[in-house]
C-alpha cells in the first residue's frame, strides 16, 4: 500500500472512531448535516495549524502554547456565530470540529517531516501522536461549544487551553526524546489522560447538554 495512504488512513481513524462510536450514539439530538459541515470545517483548520506549527520551532514551549490558544480561539471564534450561540446542541458541533482538527493535524505534521519509511513502529508512533491530537481537539471542543451554549464564552476558553496546554508542554518531551521507550511511554500517557478528559466531557457535557424532553421523546420513538 503506498505510504502516503497509509498515513492518511492511520492520521483519520481516531477522528472516524470518536464520530462514529461517541458523537454517533448522540444522532437524533443535532443536525446531521451541519456536524458534517463543523468536520469539514475542522479539517480546513488542521489544515492550517498543521502548516503553522511545521515551521515553527516545535520545542519553543511558548510557541506551542501559542499555536494552541490559536487554535481554541478559533474555535470560539466559530462556536460564537449566530448559529451555535446560546444553544443546547452546540458541544456536539464542538465534538464534531475538533475531531476534523485532529483528523488533519497529525497527517500534515508527517507530510512535512517527511518520513523516508514506514515500519511498523512509525506507524504505531503515527497512530498514537494522532490518537493524542484528536481526542483533546475534540474534548476541548466540547467544551467550548458547552461555554458558547451556556454564554459563559471565555471560562470555556480558559478550561480548554489548560486542558490542551498541560497536553501541548507534555508532548514537547517526544519531540525532544532520542528514547524510544520514553518517546512511547510518553505517548501512551498522553493516551490514558486523553480518555480520562474524554470520558469527563462524555459524561458531564454531553450526556447532560440534551434537554430532557427531548430524550423522552426521542425514547417514545425508539419503543
């Protein structure tokens, strides 16, 4: 399989997982069409930031926590138009953005460093810096969409670049590791403190932002 595919497919999975098995169990309670829209809004902006961090020092610590307050402002700047201010369904178009931030982030920092094979290990280094990128794209996100919900815009804001932040400065030490072991175990503690945020945004925004009336209804439906 060509290289370029493969990146592609392994940098868009974690993306495919969370809308597939988190956003999905949520159908019925937002616009299908518009959440599509916020992914492909998302991708343009990975896009972008993708482009931007590959050409900045990526050790610069304050660099980083300068792409990545960008980037939370730029969702807020999105999760604030007319369309999603002020209402309930918001987080979900917060999920759905930062999952297409995610999606194309990793995939253009790869391209750019131009990686000459790859093993099975690169693949796994792929997959995981993807995993990481994506899940706190879309959990900060949530979070966002949740402030411009409930108009409290800038502690949303400040929540999620802390959440994001602590993330950024953490995986300064990949970048900067020659251990392999390191460079992973670093990683997959990226990993587990993706899911714990996660399953914290899952349980206490997502799962409580659907009036309840319409989880009534939507139940009376379904039996």
């Amino acid at each position: 399989m060509n290289p370029f595919t493969i990146v592609s497919l392994v940098s868009l999975a974690p993306a495919a997982f969370l809308l597939y098995f988190i956003l999905g169990q949520f159908e019925g309670y937002f616009k299908d069409n518009k959440a599509f829209f916020m992914i492909i809004v998302g991708m343009g902006i990975g896009l972008v930031m993708g482009i931007l961090s590959s050409m900045i020092m990526i050790l610069n610590i304050l660099l980083i926590l300068g792409v990545i307050f960008l980037t939370e402002l730029i969702k807020m700047v999105v999760m604030l138009q007319k369309p999603f201010r002020l209402n309930f369904d918001t987080p979900f178009y917060g999920f759905a953005i930062g999952s297409g931030i995610g999606a194309t982030f990793v995939f253009v920092n790869v391209y750019y460093a131009g990686l000459a094979e790859l093993a099975p290990r690169t693949i796994l280094f792929i997959l995981l810096l993807s995993i990481n990128y994506t899940f706190i794209n879309a959990s900060t996100g949530t979070m966002i969409g949740y402030g411009s919900s409930k108009g409290k815009f800038w502690k949303y804001l400040f929540r999620a670049f802390i959440a994001h932040g602590i993330l950024g400065i953490m995986l300064t030490f990949v970048y900067a590791g020659d251990s392999l072991t390191g460079i992973f175990s670093v990683l997959i503690i990226g990993v587990v403190y993706n899911i714990v945020l996660l399953l914290f945004v899952l349980n206490n925004i997502l799962k409580k932002t659907v009036p309840e009336k319409m989880k009534k209804v939507k139940y009376e439906i379904e039996s």
